[in-house]
C-alpha cells in the first residue's frame, strides 16, 4: 500500500464531479479525482460507429451559464495561463423539438414564445395567447422557486442569501402546490395535444406526469424562457471543455481506478481506499470526499458500516432507457436534432412502463440526429440516428426485451414518418439499462436518480452534505437538486459552498 495526501478525494469523473473539482481547485484545494472508467464524463461520453459519430448518453443542452460560470472560475483563478481551454463555444438554437403524431400532426417548437404560441394555433387550432401564458407562468414560477429549490441546499440554509424566500412568498398563491403535472397542463391547455407535449417535461427528470407534481412546470422554462443549445463540439465538448479546465488547474485524475471504501475514523473521512485494474489496493488519504457515485452504491458499496438512510435510498427510481445509435442512410428533412414521435395514449404507455418495465407496441420515440446540426458527424448522404424510449429502471428484466422492442420503435418509427426503416439501417448498436448501471453504477440504470413520482421528492432527495461523517459531501444526478447536466452542476456549486462554509 503507497499513499499521497491531497485534501480533498472526489469519486466519479461524471459533469458533477468535473464541475466539483474545478470548484475545489480554485478554492485552493488540493484536488484528485478517482474514475472507474479509462476516461471522464461519465453518463456523457461518445461513441463511434464506422463514419458515425454518436453522443452516449445527454443530447439536450440548456442552461449553458453554469458552465461559463466555471470557466470564469478558473480563468480568474489562473489568469492568462497558457494550458486553460477556449472559451465554451455552443449555438442557440431557434427550435427545441419537432413534433409528431401518427394521424400526421406535426409542430415545430420553435424556441421563441410568440412564435411557438403561433405555431400551436396553426397546429391544434389554440388560442395563442393561453400558450404564451402557459409558459409565462412556467418563466414566473421557475424565477420564484429557483433560488430555494435549485441554487442551495435544501437541508443547510444559507441565511446570506438576501430575499431568497421573498420571491416564493410572492408569488406563492399562484404556485401549483397540489395536483400532478398532466392535470395542471390538461386543466391549463385544454387541447389534449398539447398537454401531451407539456407533460413530456417529466420525463426530463425520469418521472410519470400523470403521478409527477405540478411543480415541474417549471421545466418548458428552460427550453422557451432561456432557450435550447449546442454545443459546437457536440455534447462530448462539455465533457471535454470541463476535463480540459480541471486539468489546467492542476486537478489529478486516476482513471480505470475503482474507489472501493471510504475510510472514516472517529466520526470524520479519513480518505479512500482504491483499487486498480490488476486488484491493487492502495490509500487515498483525504479530509475531504466528494462522491459523485450515486447515492446508493455510495452506501451499499463504499460505506458499509454506515447507517444508510433507508428512506431514500428505497424511493422509486426514476425510468431508465433503451437507446439504438443507427447509422442510417439518406437524409430525412422533416427531423430535425430534436424529434419525438408521440403514442397515442401516454397514460397507458406509462402504465405499461410501470407494470411491464417496457411502453407497450405504441411507445414515443425520442430520435435525435446531431449530424443536422454538426454534419461531421455522419457521412455525406447518411444521418446519425439517437434513437431512445423510457424504460422502467429494470436492468435484467428489461435486456430479454430488447428485440421486441427494437421491433416495436421501427414499426412506430415507420407509421408515423411514413417510411421503411429497417433498410436504411447500415450500422447499429445500442444501450440498456444494465450498461447504463455498469458504466456509470447508477442504481437499476436510473438515468436521474430518484423519479419525482411523489410530491415530496423535492425534499427526500439526499442531502449534499452527511451529518453522520465530517467530511463527506455528494453531488450528482443522485442527490440534492437532481438529475440532467444543469443540476448536477447546481449540485457541484451547491457542495463546493458547503465545503467552504463547513471548512
Ligand atoms: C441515455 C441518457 C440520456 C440523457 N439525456 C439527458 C439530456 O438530454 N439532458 C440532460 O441534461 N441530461 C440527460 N441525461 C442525464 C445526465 O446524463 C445525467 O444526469 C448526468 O450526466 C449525471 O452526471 P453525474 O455527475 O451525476 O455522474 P454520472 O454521469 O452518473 O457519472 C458518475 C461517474 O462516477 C464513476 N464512479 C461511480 N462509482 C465509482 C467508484 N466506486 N469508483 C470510481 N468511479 C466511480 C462512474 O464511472 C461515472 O463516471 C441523460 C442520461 C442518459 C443515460
């Protein structure tokens, strides 16, 4: 056994743990961060495929400020130094999603409110106006709430904040603060189109909105207030950009390198034992251990004579996915990047992805094609096909049903474009909860944690701070404020702040 002494241990190379580390880093500390896998970004890595070029895991960029906050972290931390990237580059994109359903409705999302209202009226025949409110409500809300519920812990109180519950007391009685998701859209829009296409913002977190809270009508904001993005190196360049930061402020990476305990004496982390590729173990010491792990294996696996916080770690978990990367030949010019293909009864494809673990002959289909906005990514005449359907986080029940449900996205893929996919197939693969569990040791290949089916979710996430053990932090899709590269990266600053408070 050798070992090296840095303050602080961070156990995960995912955006949240990249985010954490760069964080620490320009607060001085000593940094080493332990990835089982040979390279960082966990659920957000790439794959090639012949002369197709595919982002592994997130497609949907929003929020792109929580990453030019970290670059002028480090630019200020390490003014002019020659090894610190570019600045992030990334498009606004005029659209979010184009949509389709079988009986040959189509809409464009268009990114702009007045215009995407418009585009509703043209489509369902809606007054343009209840759209533009829907999302000016969604805008108001998400500015009411993001401070308390995004922005800090829910479980520490930063009392510095100045006015930050006097935006929700304001605006609380417009608050949906019962109910769920699809009868706030469906009571709001009327149109059952629509409110299909409102209540698929569940999904951004793993979560059902027929049993999700109203609450999460704050997400469209995103797309319609702040706006979709790309980044210009596709979504792999937030892995690289945020890899490329840490390291020029002098962060330590040990890839292929499993963290197998953290160590703790006397109420206090002490470091983490590692092991290497050839079953090696050796000693991280550290005062400070950041798991980017999900919370689950954090306890199960490198905690085991800690008391686990039962309660949260037996919550629902949210959905995972199948995902096809096909190569596919010819290019399709009514898809854009963003595309659903929408079933024609969504509570019984929940309910069938609740009892079944799969959605059912009538699934919807997220295809997106980053070779539309980034043609290097697929060879001329051809278009890089992401295709993906929720799944329940059921990693070996869900592996017998693949075939049967590649079966079931080419057929609705078929009669919803009008067209014969099978042969434009020319190279394929795919991923599945149980890769999702073993590349990244997400539990049950969630893809977001814990689901929001309950209207307490919000608060039984797990904390970013332990009380059991000083020293011990998390951040991660896992844990306070939740899933997708926003907040994972809210939950990174949100640790980073507790750190220095608790120091
Ligand atoms: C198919 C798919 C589609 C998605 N789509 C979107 C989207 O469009 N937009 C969006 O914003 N989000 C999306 N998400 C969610 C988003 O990818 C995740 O919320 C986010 O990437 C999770 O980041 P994280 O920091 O929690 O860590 P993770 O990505 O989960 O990475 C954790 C890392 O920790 C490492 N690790 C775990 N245990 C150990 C250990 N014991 N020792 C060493 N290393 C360890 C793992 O190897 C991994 O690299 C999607 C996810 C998937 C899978």
């Amino acid at each position: 056994m050798s070992s090296s002494k840095p303050a602080v241990a961070i156990i995960g190379a995912g955006v949240a743990g990249l985010a954490a580390a760069i964080r620490m880093a320009c607060a001085g500390r000593d940094v080493t961060v332990i990835e089982g896998a040979p390279e960082p970004g966990g659920k957000l890595r790439e794959r090639h495929q012949g002369a197709y070029r595919f982002d592994l895991g997130p497609s949907l960029f929003t929020w792109p400020e929580l990453i030019l906050e970290l670059d002028e972290l480090t630019r200020s931390s390490i003014p002019n130094s020659p090894s610190c990237p570019e600045r992030f580059e990334f498009t606004k994109l005029d659209r979010s999603t184009h949509y389709f359903w079988e009986d040959g409705t189509q809409l464009i999302a268009w990114s702009q409110p007045e215009q995407f209202a418009s585009e509703c009226e043209k489509s369902f025949g809606v007054n343009p106006i209840l759209v533009k409110s829907h999302l000016e409500h969604s805008s108001a809300s998400f500015e009411a709430t993001r401070r308390i519920f995004l922005e800090q812990s829910l479980h520490d109180w930063n009392h510095d904040i100045p006015g930050q519950w006097g935006a929700v007391v304001k605006f609380f009685h417009r608050l949906p603060w019962i109910g769920t998701l699809h009868r706030w859209n469906q009571k709001r829009l009327k149109h059952p189109k629509l409110a299909q296409l409102f209540d698929r913002y569940a999904t951004y977190n793993g979560s059902d909105p027929h049993r999700a809270p109203a609450m999460l009508h704050v997400i469209p904001h995103l797309e319609h207030g702040q706006g979709t993005f790309f980044p210009n190196d596709g979504m792999i360049g937030i892995t690289r950009h945020l890899y490329g930061l840490a390291e020029a402020l002098g962060v330590k990476f040990m890839f292929n390198r499993e963290a197998i305990e953290i160590l703790h004496k006397g109420g206090e982390v002490q470091g983490v034992k590692v092991s290497d590729n050839q079953q090696q173990q050796f000693i991280i010491e550290a005062n400070c251990v950041i798991s980017n792990a999900d919370v689950w294996p954090t306890y199960r696996r490198l905690l085991p004579n800690l008391k686990a916080p039962e309660r949260i770690l037996q919550q629902e978990r949210s959905t995972s996915g199948v995902i096809f990367y096909w190569g596919i030949e010819g290019n399709h010019p009514t898809l854009h990047l963003h595309n659903i293909l929408f079933s024609q009864d969504y509570q019984a494809e929940f309910e069938s992805i609740r009892n079944e673990g799969h959605p059912g002959d009538d699934p919807t289909v997220y295809i997106n094609i980053s070779s539309k906005v980034k043609p290097s990514d697929a060879p001329s005449g051809g278009e890089n096909w992401f295709v993906m359907v929720n799944v329940e986080a059921q990693p070996e029940a869900i592996e017998k049903m693949i075939p049967m449900i590649r079966n079931s996205v080419i057929q609705k893929i078929n009669r919803t474009l009008n067209i014969d996919l099978e042969p434009l197939i020319q190279n394929e693969s795919f991923l599945t909860p149980s890769d999702i569990q073993a590349r990244t040791s997400s539990h049950q290949g969630a893809l977001y944690g814990a689901s929001s089916n309950s209207p307490f979710a919000a608060f039984l996430r797990h904390r970013n701070r332990s009380t059991q053990l000083k020293g011990l932090y998390f951040c991660g899709g896992s844990v306070h404020p939740g899933g997708g590269i926003p907040l994972c990266l809210l939950s990174a600053k949100i640790t980073a702040e507790l750190i220095e408070k608790h120091a």
